[in-house]
C-alpha cells in the first residue's frame, strides 16, 4: 500500500539517537553510528520523530510500504518491557561471553602507551608543548575498555583526550575548538561507542574541527559493546 511514512537523510544524520529514543513504536534504530528505520510496519507515520532531530535529517514520504501493525508494536514493546536504567539504550544491561587463552600462571603484560597527562578532556589545557604536531585521539571512556587492543592500535603515537558526554555536564565543542585553533594540530581520530549517546563526543569533535577552520586529516572509528570495530 502507499503510506506516509518516515525517510531517514542518512548524510544530515548526526548519530545522536534522539530520534530512536523518541520512536515509541521501536521502528527506529542505531546501526553503525546513524539512524535507521529498522521496521516500516513499525512506523505509523505520526512523527514523534521528527521535532526530536537536532539536524532535520528526518522528513515524510509518500511510498510503498507495509501497513502498520500496532499488534507487532505491542508485542515489540511486550517483549522489552523491563525498565531501562535511565531510558537509554545505550545503558541497557547485557553479559558478554568471551573465550580466554591467558591463564593466571602465564599472564600476558602490555606496556601502557599513554604520552601525556591529565586525559580527561574538562581537565586537560587548551595549550601544551605536547599538542605541537600531535595526532589527537579523542575517545569515549568506554572504549579503551571495550576494545582489548586500545593502546597499541589507538592510543600509541597519539596524545589521548576522553570524556563521556552522558556523564560530563556541557559540552565538549568549545573546549576541543580552542586546542585545535591554539595548537598545531596534525590529524584526529575520534573513538565512540556504538550506543546513542556516544553520538555527543563525534558531534563535539567534528563541529570543533569545522569551526577551527583546519583542514586536517580526521576519522571517526566506531565500536560495538563487545570489543569490534564497525
């Protein structure tokens, strides 16, 4: 049947996963750092959506789709029925299973690559002789304990900043915008979780490097809750 019904502009998407909190139905969901709408007969085309996207990304259509199915809906929501911590996704609790090859009697011993201090981005300055020429990482907390390899593949030859843009009151934009402008700054790698709220430390670290003015090599690296990258 042809329906209105939600379209996604995956470019204008900036992973804040607001718009997948604010879908009651559950149509929407975060798959690699943006915004997907998971289920079309999940969608009933009313668009509690849309005000909740800081970026306009998301629009209405007129097309082919399913038709919506509130009984889907109300088993969906059934099924998840038990309370989130604090209503995020990315806070919802889950085991992961993982196979050892270390034993205690031969542990393996990994040299920290860490080059500067403080690392928390509300404590690091805007200006230190270690940002000269200096390929900056800036990570989500969690990452460096989700991903087993975090030293050797992100951190080493890098200077290292982390913050949580959940936990921190404010925003990081300012602060990362005045290193980038005050230090000569050669690259920048960005490290995020995959889980909504990890949207906020991307968001901060490219809307500094835009409003820097440099034009530096930057990539945005996501992982998954279990140790991938995506």
């Amino acid at each position: 049947m042809v329906r209105k019904i939600i379209h996604i502009d995956e470019e204008a998407c900036n992973g804040c996963g607001i718009c997948a909190a604010a879908c009651h139905e559950g149509a929407i969901g975060m798959v690699d750092g943006k915004a997907k709408l998971l289920r079309e007969d999940y969608c009933d085309g009313l668009g509690d959506c849309l005000p909740a996207c800081p970026t306009g990304a998301i629009t209405f259509e007129e097309r082919e789709a399913p038709a919506y199915d509130a009984a889907a809906v109300a088993r969906s929501k059934a099924a998840q029925a038990a309370p989130l911590p604090c209503g995020c996704p990315g806070s919802q609790s889950r085991a992961l299973r993982r196979e050892h090859t270390d034993t205690p009697e031969v542990p393996v011993s990994v040299d920290s690559q860490l080059s500067q201090w403080p690392v928390q981005i509300k404590l690091a300055p805007v200006n230190a002789p270690y940002f000269d020429g200096a390929h900056l990482l800036v990570a989500a907390d969690c990452t460096a304990y989700a991903y087993g390899n975090f030293h050797r593949d992100f951190i080493r030859g890098k200077i290292t900043l982390i913050g949580c843009p959940k936990l921190d009151e404010g925003d990081y934009t300012e602060k990362l915008t005045e290193i980038l402008v005050r230090n000569d700054i050669k690259a920048l790698t960005v490290v995020r979780m995959e889980v909504p709220c990890c949207g906020g430390i991307e968001r901060a670290a490219v809307t500094a490097l835009k409003n820097s003015g440099k034009f530096i090599p930057w990539q945005v690296v996501t992982l998954s809750t279990d140790g991938r990258i995506l």
